[in-house]
C-alpha cells in the first residue's frame, strides 16, 4: 500500500503547473460515465505554441486493448514516486474515481470488465483526428508534432514490411521529428534506408558511427513555431546494443552522453531557442536523472518505459511528460513563450478512445492499403482464451504464461525463459486467439526459439543480471525492460538488495525441489541477441502449442513470489 510519507513525495513531485485533462471536461464527462470527441479533444487557446507527443506506439496501426501496469516498482530515490504507482494507488494520488474512463485508460484496476464497457483504445486513424483538429484550430505554424520512437515494430505487418506500413502512416501524419528504440533491430541497412524516406527528421544525438567516433544522425533541429524558436533534441535508447543484438548494428555505438545532451543545449541556446525540448527514449527515471543533472532542458518528452501519466512531473525548471504506448494517448502541452523563455504551460493527456473519436478517413485509407495484403493472415484463429491475457507489469503476465506454456511442451523442456518485453498488446476472455494477436506479443527480427541447457548457477546469474537492469538504484544503469518472464521454475526477489542477492528460493515447479547450483536443466527460451541463435520462430512454437490446445485457461502465476 502507499504510505503517507509516499503519497506526499509523490505528490511534491507532480508539477505546480496547471493540467487541463483530469480538472477539465474530461473528468466532469467520466463521473457521469460518459464521452463525447469534444470531451477528449477540445481545448481552450493558451499560449503561443501547442506540443504533441506520441511515443511507442509499436506498430499498433488499430484500435487495441492495452492493460496497464499493475506492479511497477520503483526503487532508489524514484522509490513511491510515479511513475511507480500503480492501482488503488494510483487512482488516489491523481484523485480518479474507480471505475471512471480514466481508470480504465491508466491502471490496471478492474481492467476486465471495464474493457467491456469502454473497449478498445487507440488507432493512428484516430490519433490522426486529434492532430488534424489541433492544427486546424491552432494553426500549422503554431503546433509542433513529435514522436518518441518504437514506432516501426510490434505487429505483423510491421516485421512483413520491415516498418514500411508503418512508415507510409507516419509519412501521412507529418510529425516534425522522431527518434528511435527498436527501430534499430531492423539492421543498420534498413534503418539508413527506411530514414531516407521519411518525410521528417530522424534525431538521435547519442548514436556515433563506431570506428570515427562521429555522430550517426541529426542529433538536434530548430524549429520556428509560435513566433519563437523551439530547439528539439532527439535521444535514442542508449542502451540498444546491450538490450537488442549488437551484430545488426555493429557500426554504431550509442550511451547516455549525458555530456552530448547539455552540449546541444548550450548550442541551441547560442543560436537563439526560447525553449529546449529533450525528445527521449531514455525512459522515464533515466529522464527524471537528467533532468536534474542537465540545466536547460525546458521539457523532456520520455518514453521507452510505456508509463503514461495524466500530469506532468517537473525536477528543477524541467517538466517530463510521460504519453503512455500503444497509441491509447496524444500528449497536449500549451506552451507560453516569451522573452525567450518558457512561462507557463496547460498540459492535457488525451485519452484516445476508439468509440468516441471519429476516425481521420485519408489515414483509415492508409491503413487499409497497407495491411490489405495480409489480411487473411492477420484474421487466421489459432485458438480461444478464457482469461484476459496481458503482459506488462513487471513480472510474468498472462501473455508470457502462454509463450512459456508453449516453449515447455513444444522444445521438450524443463524451464523456459521468455523476455521481460514491455510492448504486446492485451486480450479480454471470451475472444479467439488470432495470429495478428499472436504478432502483437512476439513479432521481432530476432524471433529464433532456442533449446540448451544451463546450470543452475547460470540460471540464478540471468535472473540476477535482468533483475539489476530493472532495479539498479542508480537509473543511469537500468538497462532494459521489464523482468525476464520464467515457466516451469519459481524464485523470490528482493529488488531493494544488491546484485548477487536479490534473487533466491530457486525451485522446479513441477516437483517442488530447490534449483541445484550445479545441475544442468533443458531450458527452452527465445530472443537471443546472440547471433546465429537456431530454433524456429517463436510464433510457430506457440501456434503448434495451440493447435494441440485450442483453449487456453490462464491460471495462477506460481513462479515469482515478491520479497519483502
């Protein structure tokens, strides 16, 4: 539960600043459990310059059900502080009422039922509404769009065409400047490729070229918006090359470079920026880290950790916006700029419901055209889920209890380990397990299912070093996703202890005996960043799994078990 001393951290750290969505119309429509487009899109004129932010979307191109968090743990100064609040908490802090629209959209509280009466979320058909409206009212020149990055992966379409579907939508939406995360597990090739096509700038000041120690892309743009100029400087995930296969980018090396960051920031400010936007990929603690290290920073746009917040967290005289993934929210920042400096914002955090917002018809097209060719194969049923499968969270979801299910029958083995990824859309009980919903969870250009074996020892050392990227105190050294998702083994973990002793009471489900030190175990996984990994595609795996057990009966998660 959130103790007092938690609720009033949190509660500091959310910014003085006024938020326009929980105190607008919006709240007043979702205690009386209704929604209407004004609802969620309108808003009264403020300021010289509008801000929209969309990020990780992972190549969801329809409306979708996404579950929200319910663990998120933080630790280390972020301990209690969004975006780690989650649940009953969460709807206390931000003062949501259970039930609500909103505590549909942002936690994962009676998420089942809710889903029932609000559906899905989402669609760029529908995010291409919200853009074209704030523009038409405000103004081209006086509205600034940009995305976050892991836009091109996550779907089957995306991983047929390499994120060119996905390309030809964003192309139509026209955001001023992106950077990138997964985009990058394309290969080098593609990336330089699909970036040539682009209509906008690519932006990732934190990625060089290996061998000269020179930048790889644009690392920050000015913009004239609002009769002022808005530098916006783009910063890829920094640890791509540990978290995703290095061989397919061998020629870039990426990193925080903090050091990067407040250079382009003097830089902007030389040539004349009235406000300094960070666009991140760095994650939201990474960013909450900087943003206290780096003077400068008007505005940091994060993402990369999928946390959508509906009011902006401000460290110093930076403000952090955190929108959420899947396309289930546009963030809204009303800028007032003048005198060369920020003076006051209005932020919103526009919830995209799917029923309530009109669909944008030149992108409906769009989108149509480009998942025309697979269409049939997008609609194929695989199978039937009595229970709502979800993966985010920090630990094991339904989704990965699936894939693990899937990976012990299928490759014969004693233990599974399946990535702790935060993308993979949600599916309520009741539906038919298609293989666009299959795609969702696993589609990736590195999707072999390999089969070994590993020693006890071993397995504890990979349970110990995920569990330090997640849970280092020090943000700077969170390094990946979410914790790596296990079947057939249980353990316990401490993510307040040190590496080395977080993890403990290793057992074999099965039998209920302790996990011996020396002892070699099949153990079946998928998305090595190891080249040369063999097995078949991870969706094979779980198609045959299903083919043999076309019902799937969510139960219990048995293997972790949260200490203290």
């Amino acid at each position: 539960m959130f103790s007092r001393r938690e609720f009033l951290a949190a509660s500091v750290a959310l910014a003085s600043i006024t938020s326009s969505g929980l105190a607008g119309r919006w709240s007043r429509a979702a205690a009386q459990q209704r929604l209407s487009e004004d609802d969620l899109i309108g808003a009264p004129a403020f300021g010289n310059l509008t801000l929209l932010h969309v990020t990780d979307i992972h190549a969801q191109l329809k409306p979708v059900y996404f579950r929200e968090p319910a663990v998120n743990i933080g630790v280390g100064q972020a301990a209690g502080l969004p975006p780690h609040v989650t649940g009953a908490d969460f709807l206390k802090l931000y003062r949501i009422e259970p039930g609500s629209p909103e505590a549909y959209a942002l936690t994962a509280e009676d998420f089942a039922a809710l889903a029932e009466r609000y559906g899905k979320m989402g669609g760029l058909d529908r995010v291409a509404t919200i853009v074209r409206r704030t523009r038409a009212e405000r103004g081209d020149d006086n509205v600034l769009l940009l995305d976050g990055g892991d836009t091109w992966q996550g779907s089957f379409t995306a991983n047929a065409t390499k994120g060119a579907d996905m390309i030809a939508c964003m192309n139509l939406l026209k955001p001023d400047a992106m950077t990138g995360h997964w985009e990058f597990t394309y290969g080098a090739d593609r990336v330089n490729e699909a970036k040539d096509a682009l209509a906008f700038p690519f932006l990732g000041s934190n990625v060089f070229d290996a061998e000269w120690n020179e930048p790889a892309f644009e690392a920050w743009k000015m913009f004239e918006r609002g009769g002022s100029k808005v530098a916006v400087i783009g910063q890829a995930f920094p640890y791509t090359p540990i978290a995703n296969p290095r061989w397919l980018i061998p020629g870039w090396s990426f990193g925080i470079r903090e050091e990067e960051v407040a250079k382009h920031v003097e830089e902007a400010k030389a040539e004349g920026a009235d406000v300094v936007i960070l666009l991140s990929h760095n994650g939201f603690d990474v960013d909450r880290a900087m943003a206290s290290r780096v003077p400068g920073i008007d505005v940091i746009l994060t993402g990369h950790t999928h946390d959508a917040l509906p009011e902006p967290v401000k460290v110093g005289k930076t403000v952090l916006i955190a929108s959420g993934s899947n396309g289930k929210f546009v963030s809204r920042l009303d800028l007032d700029i003048g005198k060369g400096e920020l003076k006051d914002l209005r932020y919103r955090l526009i919830p995209v419901f799917s029923d309530v917002i009109t669909p944008d018809g030149e992108m409906a097209a769009k989108i149509d055209e480009v998942r025309a060719p697979y269409a049939e194969q997008l609609g194929t049923v695989l199978g039937r889920t009595e229970g709502l499968l979800y993966r985010r969270g920090n630990f094991n979801g339904t989704w990965d209890d699936l894939i693990c299910d899937a990976l012990l029958s299928e490759r014969d083995a004693e233990i599974a380990l399946s990535p702790g990824f935060r993308w993979g859309t949600s599916l309520p009980a009741g539906n038919d397990i298609t293989v666009e919903d299959l795609h969702n969870a696993c589609a990736m250009t590195y999707p072999a299912a390999y089969r070994t074996k590993m020693s006890g020892d071993m397995l504890k050392t990979i349970l110990e070093d995920v569990a330090d990227n997640l849970f280092n105190a020090d943000p700077y050294y969170q390094q990946g996703g979410d914790m790596v998702r296990v079947g057939g083994m249980g353990f316990a973990i401490d993510p307040t202890r040190a590496i080395g002793s977080r993890i403990s009471d290793m057992v074999v489900l099965k039998t209920e005996t302790p996990i011996e030190a020396a002892r070699d175990y099949v153990v079946a996984g998928w998305a090595s960043v190891n080249e040369g990994t063999e097995g078949p595609p991870i969706w094979d795996v779980v198609s045959d799994h299903l083919k043999a057990n076309p019902v799937y009966t969510p139960t219990e998660n048995r293997s972790v078990k949260l200490k203290p």
